[in-house]
C-alpha cells in the first residue's frame, strides 16, 4: 500500500514538471537586451578607470627610480648621466644594481625621459603619457617626478 502511494506521488511530479515550460525566445531576447543597455552604462565608467590605474603606476615607477637614483648619488657623490648605469657600472665606487630588474617602460610602452642636471631640480624624470609625446590631456598628460 504504501508503495502504491509512493509510486502514485511520482507519477503526479512527473506529471506536473512535464507541465513546466522553458523561457520564449522574446523573453530572452528581452533580457539580453537589458543586459546589454546596463553594460552600455557601466563599461565606460570602468574603462575610465584605466588611464588613471595608469598614471598611478608611472607615478610609483618614478618613485622607485628616483630612490634609486639617491641611492646611486649616495655611493658616487651625484646622479649618474643614464638610467642605465643604475644597472652596470664601471667606477669602482659603485655598489649596485640599483635596481632589481631592468629599466622599466612606462605603463604605455615609452621609456621615461631622463635628464641631469635637471631644469626642474637635480634631475628630471619624465613619463609623456599615452602619446609618448610632450604636453598633452587625460591620459596623455605628462607626469615628472
């Protein structure tokens, strides 16, 4: 008896999902179509959000050279004429690699400008943004350290 009952319950669940139907075709279409306008609102603010990660990360970078660069002027009493030389040396009064790695590009692929003597204090360290180029706006601006 019991069984029957069981078997009966399963019967009527199938019955009852058999029932249950998917989603229309206009009904997903509606809701791609939602997707889509709230990705339209959104990705540009999060692609904004880029060009600033950027110039953030040159900033830093510069910061990281520029630690270097004392550091070599602490050992040989100035600021060398490259960035290169913060990596080999031939004075014997040099202790580096100043840096861990390589010389870094900035975040867009150009290498910094480096000048010593510098026109802004003992050295300038530039990084001409996006267009590689001096001046420039948003995520071409210019940033010196």
């Amino acid at each position: 008896m019991l069984f029957r009952r069981n078997v009966k319950n399963l019967k009527a669940t199938c019955a009852t999902r058999q029932n249950i139907r998917g989603f229309t075709l206009v009904e997903l279409l509606i809701v791609m179509v939602i997707l889509g306008l709230l990705a339209s609102l959104v990705a540009p603010k999060m692609f904004s959000k880029i060009g600033s990660s950027k110039q953030g990360t040159a900033r830093t970078q510069m910061e990281l050279l520029s630690t270097s660069l004392d550091m070599y002027r602490l050992d040989l009493g100035q600021y060398p004429s490259e960035l290169a030389k913060l990596r080999t040396s031939d004075d014997p009064s040099w202790q580096g690699p100043y840096l861990p790695k390589d010389i870094p590009n900035d975040p867009w692929g150009n290498a910094y400008y480096y000048k010593f003597p510098g026109e802004n204090g003992e050295f300038d360290l530039i990084s001409y943004g996006s267009d590689g180029k001096e001046g420039g706006n948003d995520e071409a601006t210019d940033i010196s350290y």
